[in-house]
C-alpha cells in the first residue's frame, strides 16, 4: 500500500507528478504509452527490475515491458489515465 500524500517520499511524489503531466501534455497518450514514459525515467535513474519494489536498491517489479505487467498494475494505469482526463 502507497502511503499518504503527506508522508510519501520526494522520489515517489515526483513520479506521480510526472506521470500526471505525462497525460496533461498527451491527452491521447495510452496506458502504454505512460507506462513507457515511467518506464524511461526509472530505467534513466538506475532502477532494474526485481521482484519487491526496494527505493534504496532501485528495484521495482514493473521495470519491464506493458505486456508482462500483470492484469492489476494494467488496470491501474487505465485508471490513473481515466482520473487525470476527468480532472483536467
């Protein structure tokens, strides 16, 4: 579970961000296609995959292509898509 807002780290609180400008500045942007764009950033930062998402060791198990995500984390960027087109 993601903590609050308020007690998220810096790191984890820019990744939000961007991916919400992601979808701002690419209305017609795909799951896919954000999930690509954090994909970069992370890969851009150090991050590797692994199996449990570890900030220190820069491990998180969604470094790897759309298609081996699993249904939920899929879901998830449908949802987070569909959240910021309603807001903005």
């Amino acid at each position: 579970m993601k903590p609050a807002w308020e007690d998220a780290p810096d790191w984890q609180k820019e990744s939000a961000i961007k991916g919400v400008a992601f979808h701002q500045q690419n209305p017609d942007a795909t799951p896919e296609d954000s999930h690509n764009s954090w994909l970069e950033q992370k890969l851009n930062e150090g991050w590797v995959h692994g199996d449990v998402k570890d900030p220190v060791a820069r491990c998180h198990p969604c470094v790897t292509a759309y298609e081996n995500l699993p249904e939920s984390q899929r879901a998830k960027d449908y949802i987070f898509r569909a959240i910021i087109q309603t807001l903005s």
